[in-house]
C-alpha cells in the first residue's frame, strides 16, 4: 500500500500481524475497514449506553481511525485518479475528502 514511492504503508494490527507489514493496496484497504467496523462495534470504545464514560484514550484511538483513513485517501488521489476522473467521479470524491477533512482538522488533531 502506497501513495507513490515515498509513502509506504504498513499494516499492522496486533492481531494477525503482529509487525508492521506491505501488504498490497485491496488488502491493506479491506484491513482498515474491517478494524474500524471492530472499533466502531466496540462498546468499550465507542459506548452505546449515553452513562457509560468513553475510553481515557478515546482521542488517540479516533487519531489513528482517521489516519489510516487518510492513508486510503492518499492512495486513490496518486495512483487512482484519473480512473476517478475517467468515470465522472472526480467531484464526489472531493466531496468526501474535503468532508473528511474539515471534520478531522475542526474536532482532533491529526497526524498523518
């Protein structure tokens, strides 16, 4: 998973991979969004019940959701692009990161 060659991203879970691993882009992007399925079902993380308090950690867990989200969007902007524009697509997809961003840069900061 890459966005061009000076960005390389590593998955790493602690669960099946336990390091830092290359995994290709499909795969690191399936990673990603089924970890934060997992977090976000996470009564510990993300309580349903309005009592209970969330985690002590709670910005940094949101911190790292929201840069490897961002990893996926660097991904598609360098190598999928034109694919995007070829489509029509090229507005929706600025749609949705400049959503992204101003909500991430408005209510956390964020490291990329």
């Amino acid at each position: 998973m890459t966005a061009g060659p000076n960005y390389k991203y590593y998955w790493q879970d602690n669960d099946k991979y336990k390091k830092p691993t290359m995994l290709p882009a499909p795969d690191y992007i399936s990673n990603v969004m089924l970890w934060v399925e997992g977090m976000l079902n996470d009564e510990r993380v993300f309580p349903s019940d309005p009592a209970a308090s969330f985690p002590k950690d709670f910005q940094k867990i949101v911190q790292n959701i929201f840069k490897r989200l961002f990893r996926i969007y660097a991904h598609i902007y360098h190598h999928h692009r034109d694919d995007i524009k070829h489509i029509g697509n090229e507005e929706n997809l600025n749609s949705s990161f400049r959503h992204f961003m101003y909500y991430t840069t408005k209510y956390f900061k964020t490291s990329h």
